[in-house]
C-alpha cells in the first residue's frame, strides 16, 4: 500500500512539473486525470517535547470552609520536665494576738465570777459579785481590780443580789478580790457603832429597818461625832429610818446630826420617813450646824413625809450656819420634804446640789430649795421639781435670800453660784433678796442678784 501512495505522489508531483513548463501559449488542451482514492490516515506520529509551561492566571475567589473534622486522638503527654530551682522564702506572718487573764483571789464571805476566761487587750470583761448567803450579818462592800476600787455604788446590782461591771482588759490582766463587811442590824448595834470609830474609814451597814423611839423636844436620834482622822460611811443599803411618834411631833427633834463631825461623813441608801403630820417645824433629817468642818455627801436616799399642818416645812437636810467647805447632795428624792442651805456668819464653800427630785413641795408654802447668806461656789444643776408657783411665800423652786442682819458685804453673799439643766417650771425660780427691815421686796430680785455672782443659764 505504501508503495502504491508513493507512486500516484510522484506522478502527481511530474504531472504538475509538465504543465507549469508548457508554453503560456500552447493551444493544447490539458486532460485532467480522475482523483484518486483517498488514501488510509497514516498512524499518529510520537507526541513531541512539552513547550513551555504558560503565565499562571488570576487566583480564583475562596471556597467556603468545609466543616470541622472530629477532633483527633490526644497524643501521648510528653516527658516532664527538669524541676526549677526553689524560689526565696516569704516573710513570716503577723504572730497572734496575746491574750490575759483574770487571778481571782477568794473571801469567805463571798465570791467573783468572771465572764471570760482570757481576753485580749480592749476586750470587755465583766465580773460579777456574789454574797454567799444574803440573810447572813455581811455584806458587800468593794471590788478592787489591781489598782481600782468599785463599791456597790458604782456597779450594776442585779434582782439576785448580786453586783456586776464590766471593764477592758487590760495588758498583763487582772489581780481581782472583794470585800465585805459586817452589818449592824439593830438600833442599839448603830449606837454602839457611833460611839466607837476608830481612826481611818469606818462603815456602818443596815439591812434592816430601825424603828427609833420618841425623841424627847430637842434631842438627837443619832449623833455622829468624828475627829478630822476618822471618816465615816453610813449605808442603809436601802432599809428605813424611822421614829415611833404618836400623834404629833414638832419637838424639833434630829434624825442625824452631824454637828461635831470634824471628819468626812458620807450618808447614802437610807430611806427617811415621818409618817405622822406635823404642826409648824418639826424634825430634821439631817442637821450640820456651825462646828461641822467636814466634807459631807448625802447621796441615794428618800424624805418622805406627810407634810404640815401649818405654812412652814422644816428642811429635811439643813445646814444652820458652818464652815464646812464641800456639801454634796445628790440624787435623792423629796417628797413634801426640802433643803435649806443657810450659811449663817460662817462661810461654805463648794456645796454642790444635784440630780434631786423635788415632789409636792409646792403645796406645803415651802421652798424646795433655800440658799441663804455667805456661800461660795454654789451648783444647783439638772433637779427636777414640781413647784407651779412663782411666789416666794407660796413654795418656789429656789429662793435665794440674804439676811442684812447677819452679812455686812451683801457683795460677798453670793459668789459663782450656777443654776442650770433643771427641769420644771421656769417662773417657780424665785430669787429675792431681803432689805434692812427684813422685809421681801419684789422690787430687788432678779437682776440685782445675777450681778452679785448667780448666773441663771
């Protein structure tokens, strides 16, 4: 086959070589020969060298992200590794606080309880006082806490008869101890105890009431008579002075006279009552007169009368001139019962009259409180009194009086007395002072007063 291709391509090839060399102008015609067969495509020639790899053509746009595949097996963990070196110590911490204790120390009349066992500095502590019996012939006076003394006065005294405070402890605690001391129960037993002090501090106790006979015109139920080495603490812890009278007794009697009382006298928890009513003056509570030098507290107690039949009631705390230079008179309570400072010739210093309450004073024509004469340095601050009236003579508040007969310097009468914080009706503070006929005049009161040294806030 290849041969007979072959031959019709070069017969082709010479026909076509024939006419191209005939002359333009032959005359001859060309006789064409029949085409021939198409021969049979030869086979595919071997694939030649790749040619050169074209530019590369623009990034196409993203794909979206196909979702997550499951997560994976954990590997094996790795080998620990080296240790590193130890770091630096930290600062200690801050040591606890420190805490103290309580030494109680014992007494056979009673003991101390103590509400914690230690406690820090600034905590509370409170320590309770307990009398082992409370019908026995002893009672409590004192605790004493290192170097402070707490008597019963200063501490809360509970329904169970005992006595409590409460303190911070202090650093190196407490060295804790009581005292207590031997009552007198009878009339006959306070004598006997008056008659006897003895230099130092002396204290009578009451526990019980003492029904006092019929003193005769004049006389003195209990006189107490001290040395300026002897001073004396005379506690009623509540029990009842009182005196056995019949129908009437304006004898003028004393329940207590401290006339002779060189040293100091405190008078506390006494309950003083006349249960019979009198006819113009009658008795005194308690009396300081002119020889008592002393200083005198009168403190806790009750005056209690059923009034007067007459105008005048007799003071149930009267000072009948003295020279005396502290008086301290405290929250007690008056009932149709009052105070009278009359200072006489003599001069008192510092008399101080305080946190009383004045009742029906008013409807007796008597003063609750009189201030007369040369006083110096006289409080009369945060009192409560009923008195409505405005009137000297009718029972006001406080009558301030001089008495021309007895002070020469009337600028002298008066000196830095302070009336303030008292409760009640303002108009019942009557200040007044007295002419030389002895005669109240309402002309010469307030004002005139104020200038010679009372201040009224």
């Amino acid at each position: 086959m290849k041969k007979s291709l072959l031959a019709l391509s070069l017969l082709a090839f010479v026909g076509l070589g024939l006419a191209s060399c005939s002359p333009s102008d032959s005359t001859a015609t060309s006789i064409s020969a029949p085409q021939g067969e198409k021969g049979e495509t030869g086979q595919k020639g071997p694939t030649g060298d790749k040619g050169p790899t074209g530019d590369k053509g623009p990034s196409g746009s993203q794909g979206l992200d196909g979702q997550d595949g499951s997560k994976g097996p954990t590997g094996d963990k790795g080998p620990t590794g080296e240790t590193g070196d130890k770091g630096p110590d930290g600062s200690d911490g801050a040591d606890g606080e420190k805490t103290y204790s309580t030494t109680v120390l014992g007494n056979e009349h009673g003991w101390i309880d103590v509400s914690v066992a230690s406690a820090t500095v600034g905590t509370d502590v409170t320590y309770t006082v307990h009398d082992y019996d409370a019908t026995d012939a002893w009672q409590f006076k004192s605790l004493t806490l290192n170097e402070s003394t707490f008597t019963f006065d200063d501490m809360e005294k509970a329904e169970d008869g005992t006595y409590k405070t409460t303190v911070k402890m202090v650093e190196g605690g407490y060295l804790a101890s009581c005292e207590f001391v031997e009552v007198d129960t009878t009339a006959q037993e306070v004598l006997e105890a008056l008659s006897s002090l003895k230099d130092g501090e002396n204290v009578i106790n009451l526990k019980s009431d003492l029904v006092l006979g019929k003193p005769e015109s004049g006389t003195t139920v209990l006189n107490i008579t001290t040395t300026e080495s002897q001073s004396l603490v005379f506690d009623g812890n509540g029990a009842t002075i009182k005196v056995d009278e019949s129908t009437d007794a304006s004898a003028g009697y004393k329940y207590i006279d401290l006339t002779n009382a060189k040293g100091d006298v405190t008078i506390r928890n006494i309950n003083f009552v006349k249960d019979t009513q009198g006819s113009g003056y009658d008795d005194y509570g308690i009396y300081m007169g002119a020889n008592t030098t002393g200083d005198i507290i009168i403190e806790n107690c009750t005056f209690e009368s059923k009034g007067q039949t007459g105008k005048y009631l007799t003071a149930n705390i009267w000072l009948d001139g003295g020279n005396t230079n502290n008086i301290i008179i405290r929250n007690n309570v008056f009932k149709n019962r009052v105070i009278n400072m009359h200072g006489g010739t003599g001069t008192v210093n510092n008399v101080t009259i305080e946190n009383n309450d004045f009742t029906g004073v008013s409807l007796l024509g008597y003063n609750s409180i009189t201030v007369s004469n040369y006083l110096h340095n006289t409080k009369i601050v945060n009192n409560t009194y009923s008195s409505d009236t405005s009137a000297y003579d009718d029972g006001c508040f406080i009558l301030f009086h001089k008495d021309f007969a007895l002070v020469a310097d009337e600028k002298e009468s008066f000196k830095d007395t302070l009336v303030s914080g008292n409760v009640g009706n303002p108009e019942a503070l009557y200040v007044v002072q007295n002419n030389p006929e002895s005669v109240f005049d309402d002309a010469l009161n307030y004002k005139i007063l104020i200038k010679d040294g009372i201040v009224i806030e």
